[in-house]
C-alpha cells in the first residue's frame, strides 16, 4: 500500500493513533508552553546547559521524504548539564515549516502562538550503545528546539539550503564538503529555554525525548522561509513542494514544563 506521506496521507496526524497508538500517549510531543503555567527550576541554571558543537561534525544531508536532514557522526558534538543526567551525543539536525502566507509552521508554541519553522537538533545517551539503541529508552534522546522567525538572513543556515536542489527527492543524499558548524544555528542567548519530557514528533513517535526548547528564536529572511518548500515529497496528487510537514500540538497531559529564568 502506497504509504506516501505521513502528513498528507488518511487523516494525518490525527490519524496516527490507529497505527502507532503512543499517539494518544502521557508524554507526547509537540506541546504548546503556555508561559503562565512554566515552572523556573533553579537547578537548571546551577548546572548550565553545555551545548558543544564542532567545526567537522556535519557529513551529508539527505532528503528524508518528511524534511532535509543533515547528518553528523557526532564528533565533537555532545550536550549535557540542564535538565540532563548523562552526556548526549550530536546524531542530525532538521526542521518543520508551514505554508507560504501561513503563519502556522512551527510544532511547538508559546502562549498559542506559532513560528514560522522549527529547527530540531537530535542527540543520543551515550550511555546506549548508539541512537537506534536510544531512540526508544525514557532517557534515550535530547532534542534541542529552535524557533525560525522573519528576520534578517542567516548566511550560515543559507549554506545548507545551497544544498537544497541537490537533493531533489526523497531518500536523495550529497555530501557536505565544507566545514559546518551546527553552533552557528542557536540562538545568541541560549541560555533560556524552556524543558519537558516528550516524545519524538513523528511515527514511531517514541516517548523517549527530553526536549529543550530555545526562548529567543533564530532570525532568517523571508526567502529562507521560502526556500524551505523548494524541497520536494510525495504527495497522494504526484510529487510536489514539501510544506505543513509539522505535528500541531497535542495536551500537555500532567506534566510541567520547566523554565531556566526567572
Ligand atoms: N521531530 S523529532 O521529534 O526531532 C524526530 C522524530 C523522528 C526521528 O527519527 C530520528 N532518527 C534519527 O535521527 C536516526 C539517526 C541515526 C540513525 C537512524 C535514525 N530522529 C528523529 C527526530
Ligand atoms: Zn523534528
């Protein structure tokens, strides 16, 4: 059965609960913050976050049918301390967006609001042999949220959607032969941010993520914003730009989401 897209095909979203019943579940993501409800945790700003990422860590991007990815051996590239008991490891980064004159895009919200895009930079526990070890563990991935809004360009974020027509369908693949630092892709102030337990956003949609989402967003243009949807999937209609290929939020169950500031 042609499965195609998971957000275009039956139902979307909503509709994943039938095959993956998690959906429905405790701990899934995304969430809308709802800034009145966050709790400041003190402990979280007594053990800062410590976000490292390295020049050489970027090997390729590949077109996922869902998204870019750009893929790392994780060299160099771990993330602990915050709300983090263990050192995790740097495995890819993607992003979700919405729809041109949409202002929908983003999977998380803040106070009901969306951003244009979101940017997701997945690591790994090390303590698990290696990331499809982790990827279904409670404790097994951290994912650092980025917001995209309009603004002014990105240059550095611009070197990877050079790469954009060089991976014109899904399960395409090219190298990255110049250096990358995912680093130029966080906010100048990362220290607040916003941390709960979730779930990965697409099938199988595994409650295994400890999710950091950055407060300040990342400025890009309007025509990065743009160039997002040059990317191409399949669609139940033939192939065509990939756009909406974001999970809207789902309840925040009893759970709290914990702020770094006051
Ligand atoms: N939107 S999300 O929640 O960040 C999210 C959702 C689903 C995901 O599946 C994977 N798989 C790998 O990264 C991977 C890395 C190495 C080898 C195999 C897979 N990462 C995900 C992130
Ligand atoms: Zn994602």
């Amino acid at each position: 059965k042609k499965r195609g897209n998971i957000y275009l095909s039956g139902a979307g979203p909503s509709a994943w609960h039938e095959e993956y019943p998690v959906a429905k579940g405790k701990r899934q993501s995304p969430v809308d913050i709802n800034t009145n409800k966050t709790k400041f945790d003190p402990k979280l700003a007594a053990d800062p976050l410590t976000i490292r990422f390295s020049d050489s860590c970027c090997q390729s991007i590949v077109n996922t049918g869902i998204s870019f990815q750009v893929t790392s051996n994780g060299a160099g590239c771990e993330l602990s301390g915050g709300p983090l008991d263990s050192t995790y490891q740097f495995a890819q980064f993607h992003a979700h967006w919405g729809a041109y004159l949409k202002t929908t895009g983003s999977e998380h919200t803040v106070d009901g609001v969306s951003y244009p895009a979101e940017l997701h930079l997945v690591h790994w526990n090390t303590k698990y042999d290696d990331f499809k070890d982790a990827v279904d563990k409670p404790d097994g991935l951290a994912v650092i949220a980025v917001f995209f809004k309009r603004g002014k360009e990105h240059p550095g974020f611009g070197k990877i959607q050079d790469l954009f027509s060089k991976i014109p369908a899904k399960g395409a693949k090219v190298n990255i032969d110049f250096e990358f630092n995912p680093g130029l892709l966080m906010p100048p102030d990362s220290e607040n941010y916003w941390t709960y337990l979730g779930s990965l956003t697409t099938p199988p949609l595994y409650e295994s993520v400890t999710w950091i989402v950055m407060k300040e967003p990342l400025e890009v243009s309007v025509e990065q914003i743009a160039i997002l949807r040059t990317l191409l999937w399949e669609t139940p209609n033939g192939v065509s730009q990939m756009y909406n290929n974001f999970r809207p939020p789902v309840p925040l169950r009893d759970r709290v989401i914990r702020a770094s500031f006051g």
